[in-house]
C-alpha cells in the first residue's frame, strides 16, 4: 500500500468518526480506532507508537497510527521544537 493511498484512508477514518482519543497527556497518547471489524488500540507510549494490529505487528505504517498522527503530536516532538516568542 502506498503512503498516499494510507493517508487518503486515514483522512477517511477521521471523516467518519472511527478515531477516538482516549488520552493525551505529556508523555503518552492512547486511541481506539474502529477497523472493519475489529477496534484496534493504538497510542504513543516510552518514546515509540504501538498499535495491536497485523499491519503493526509486521513492522508496517498502519492505518490506525496514519489516522491518530494526523491529529496529534508525540510528546517528545512537541519538547524537541518549543514554541518560539515572538514580540507582539
Ligand atoms: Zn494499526
């Protein structure tokens, strides 16, 4: 499956409402993703995505992290470029 194909399904995922973020915090992200016919569970956890799917599992981009990257940001990203402050 080609990247673009993954990220055209991810969007498809996000517009049918089968991603939901369960937990966001500053050093984790947990979501449940609605599949075919399973839910899998995907998040960020100890500086590494997981997701509990075959694609995953096989060391593949899946889907269900393709969907919850296009909404949210690994912590360690977010502390490597801090928001700069900009004089008004
Ligand atoms: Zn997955």
């Amino acid at each position: 499956m080609s990247r673009e194909a993954l990220d055209v399904k991810a969007l498809r995922y996000l517009r049918e409402g089968r991603l939901r973020v369960v937990l966001v915090d500053g050093a984790s992200i947990a979501a449940r993703v609605r599949g075919t016919d399973t839910e899998h569970v995907a998040g960020y956890e100890r500086g590494g995505w997981y997701c509990d799917c075959e694609a995953h599992l096989h060391g593949r981009r899946c889907l269900h992290l393709a969907a919850l990257q296009l909404v949210t940001a690994p912590p360690a990203q977010q502390a490597r470029s801090p928001a700069r402050r900009h004089s008004a």
